[in-house]
C-alpha cells in the first residue's frame, strides 16, 4: 500500500480558476479538483478512459451526451469513455473528485506531451531555444 496526504501533492492550474492535485496508480487516475467561479470546463471527449464525478463541496452543472445536469455536494455522476461532456460553476467554489478508469498519463504533474486542455491562460507556445533539434 502507498499513501500520501492530498496536501502534500502539487496543486496545478489546468484553465483559468480550474485547480487539479492528481495521483495515479496503473489502472486508476484519482484528481482533487477545485473550481473558483467562475470556472469549467469547455466541451471534450475522453476516449482513453470512463470518468467518474464526487461532489465533495458546491453545487455545479454539467452536460453530458446533450443532457443538462446539476451536479450537488454529495452527488456522484460517471461519463462513459468517448462521450461529450463539460462542466461550470454556478456561482461559487466547487470541489470535486474525478477518476479516471484506466489512469489518464495527462493528468499527472509535469507531463510533457500535449494535453486535452489549453494551458491556463492560454499562453503561446514557447520559442525554441537556440542549439535545440
């Protein structure tokens, strides 16, 4: 068995007001997530992996597959892989948990290849250095 305080996992950035603390083992990713309003996500697909959704804190909507829902503390909601969802604040923080079957590699801290998401902010990529292939 492996353990580690949430607390001690780096916190990230993902989109502007929308946080991630993420852990991994070889078949399941779990994310701490924190919306501050407002925040969400854009429409996406994940066809690598099934999500599921833990309100932990808030109250949030969703739509997935075309179906509008409210998402409350306490509610549970899982997206089948390659179905289109997005989510949003309704007007206050919101903390969720969300897993993913089998682990997602882009959802840990420091990954180098192209994520899902823009980068918060939506920074331009970056030039390359002098000397670099």
């Amino acid at each position: 068995m492996y353990a580690v305080p949430w607390a001690d996992l780096p916190e990230v950035e993902v989109l502007p007001n929308n946080y991630r603390r993420a852990v991994a083992g070889l078949e399941v990713g779990i994310n701490l997530v924190r919306w501050e309003h407002p925040s969400g996500t854009p429409p996406h697909v994940h066809d690598d992996a099934e999500k599921a959704v833990i309100v932990l804190e808030g109250t949030m909507e969703w739509l997935i597959a075309g179906q509008a829902l409210q998402l409350d503390e306490g509610d549970v909601a899982v997206v089948p892989r390659g179905v289109e969802h997005s989510g949003r604040t309704t007007g206050a923080r919101v903390r969720f948990y969300e897993a993913f079957a089998p682990s997602r590699v882009q959802n840990l801290v420091g990954f180098l290849g192209q994520g899902l998401l823009p980068p918060a902010g939506n920074e331009p990529a970056r030039p390359e250095r002098e000397g670099s292939p």
